[in-house]
C-alpha cells in the first residue's frame, strides 16, 4: 500500500518537498512566501499533489491554488488530515 511507504506529511516534508520542486533549499522558503514567485508552476504543483494524494492525502488543487503559500499549503493539508482521521 502507498501510504505505508511514504513517511507521513508535515510542514517539514512539504517544504522539503517543495523545495525539491523550486530546486531550492528548503530554507530558502519562508511561510508567507508566494510559491509562484518563487518559481512554482502548475505542472510542478500537479506533480507534488498527485505525489502527495498517492501517498494517501487527499488536497483539493483549487483550494491549494487559492492559498499558495507554504502556511496556506499546510493549513489545507491539516484539514485534509482531520477530516480523514475523523471519517
């Protein structure tokens, strides 16, 4: 099963995770930061989504194109969590 194989998602993984993407350090993206001007496209943020739903989190991509930020990313990803814990 996918979701057994990948370490679970925190703020960390996706920002590593997004710096991988920006072929940046993951210092160098602060919570506030726009992820397009940073360089994040729509293929590479399709990429990280469907990386990230294989891996058992489900993201909704508008609502992640709404709030793209790395603290906008996250706060949907913790709701992601909660709605799947809770059923």
């Amino acid at each position: 099963m996918a979701e057994a194989m990948n370490p679970p998602m925190t703020r960390e993984r996706m920002r590593a995770d997004l710096a991988r993407a920006l072929r940046m350090g993951p210092e160098e993206i602060e919570g506030g930061d726009d992820l397009s001007d940073l360089g994040l496209d729509s293929m590479r943020a399709m990429a990280l989504v469907l990386r990230w739903t294989e891996g058992g989190l489900q993201l909704d991509f508008g609502e992640l194109a709404e709030r793209p930020t790395l603290d906008g990313w996250w706060a949907v990803a913790e709701r992601a969590m909660a709605k799947r814990a809770h059923g």
